[in-house]
C-alpha cells in the first residue's frame, strides 16, 4: 500500500484548521475511564508519571495534537489518589508539545472495584461481545444488581458531576466526548444540568442485537437507554460495520458540516 505523503499533509492541515475554528466557540472536553497518563509512586516515594496504556487511550491521544482539552478520567492507582489529596482533582499535565489540564474523578477501592471489575468489564463487555451464556439461570445475579446500584451508578454520577465542573471553567460552550462502556449513564445526567452542551458518546465495542440487551433488568436497560439518546451523535462499533446516530435537528450536526449523520 502507496501512502500519498503530500494527501496525508492536506488532511492533517484541514484537521488543524477544523479543531481551530472548533475551538473558538466550543470547549473541548473528554471523559473516559481510563486516562492519557498513570500516576504512580517511584521507589523514593515521590510522584512519577508515565504514557497511559490501552487502546482507547492511545487513540485518543493523538486529539492533543489539535485540541486543548480537558481530560476526565478516573483515579485508579494509589498515586493518582494520592496526587489529588495533595494537589486537587486539577492537574495541568503537558502531553508532547500541548498542555492538557486533568481532572481526576477519586472513588473508594470498593466503589471502583464493583463499577469496573465485577458491572462493566465482566459483564457489559463480554454482553457486547456475545460472550455471556444465554442458556444460564444465573445471567443476572445479586452481586451484579449491587455493583451496578453501588459501583456503575455512583462512579458515573461522580464522572458526570466532573464534567459538568469542568464545563464552568469556560465561558464557551462545552463539547463532551464520551467514551466507552463505562459511561453509558453519564450522558443524561450531564444533560440535565447542562441542556446547551454538545454531546457525543462514542462506544468503542460492538453493539449487540436486541436479544442480548434482555439480559439486562429493564430498569437497569432502560436507564442506559435513555441516557444514550441524551446525546446528540453517538457511535458504535459493530463488528463489520459502523453506525453513527444523531439526534433530529442536533445544533451541533446542523452547525458542523464535516459532521455527518449516517447508518450503514
């Protein structure tokens, strides 16, 4: 494959100049689980960072070659943890050549635990991947019912709240990337207190068919469901295909041309 060099600089020129003009009236800011840099604690004792790791993270990171952004994310190890009890959820961290100010979202071990390890990566995953066992009596058992009411729940509900902060720390008007599984709540709880932000939810897994989401107790269904369509686009990644949903009449899919609604 023949990489046209000169094609390739054309469109990272129209990219720069669509982030620039992006940025005049929108604040740029992206929540996900997992962030850009881990914090960790070095054999002296002090604070030490490094290149977040995983797929998701390494994709998104090339945004801030364009965009100043504020990235939330949440604390996962001790020394993230202990870097907001000594500095605050705000961090202003300089990513290559760009400065990038972190916000970081701290839960107890047990919340986090019950939200990532035992609801969204067990289950919401291996759901999307059509991994679970549909002939099981046991799909839905009590454990899950509690890591979604006392880990799903409360650690998206604090991401939201975060974002939200963030959004007032800018007079413009604030662009939400949301990412991934593990926020599938965010959305509607953002949208209830900030019903002029542009919203966007990008799922970076398959979606699966309708069956499957029965799996899931209608009310807990229900919740993600609507939470999703607070957005104005989200995004999924199905298996062979990709369908990019916007809400009708969406200001931000009217106002940004290169911005396109289409199902395949």
């Amino acid at each position: 494959m023949t990489i046209d060099k000169q094609r390739l600089r054309e469109q990272q020129t129209e990219l720069a100049d669509f982030c620039a003009r992006l940025q005049e009236t929108y604040h740029p800011i992206l929540a996900s689980n997992r962030g850009p840099v881990e914090l960790w604690i070095n054999k002296n004792g002090d604070l030490d960072g490094r290149r977040g790791s995983g797929g998701v993270v390494t994709a998104l990171s090339a945004l801030t070659q364009y965009l100043e952004l504020t990235w939330v994310v949440c604390a996962m190890s001790d020394g993230e943890r202990r870097a907001v009890a000594e500095f605050g959820p705000r961090i202003r961290w300089k990513h290559g050549d760009k400065p990038m100010n972190l916000r970081l979202v701290t839960t107890r071990p047990s919340v986090y635990r019950k939200y990532y390890n035992v609801f969204a990566n067990p289950f919401l995953w291996f759901l999307q991947h059509y991994l679970l066992n549909l002939m099981s009596d046991d799909v839905f058992p009590a454990e899950l019912r509690n890591a979604w009411s006392r880990g799903y729940l409360p650690v998206n509900q604090l991401i939201a709240e975060a974002v939200v902060r963030a959004a007032e720390d800018d007079p413009r008007k604030p662009l939400i990337l949301l990412q991934d599984y593990h926020l599938y709540l965010a959305a509607g709880l953002i949208r209830e207190r900030r019903p002029d932000a542009a919203l966007l939810h990008f799922v970076h897994i398959p979606w699966p068919a309708p069956r499957y989401w029965v799996l899931v107790p209608e009310e807990m269904r229900q919740a993600i469901w609507r939470s999703l369509v607070a957005n104005d686009i989200v995004v999924s990644r199905p298996s062979t295909t990709r369908t990019i949903s916007c809400a009708p009449a969406s200001p931000f899919c009217l106002k940004h041309k290169s911005i396109t609604t289409r199902e395949r």
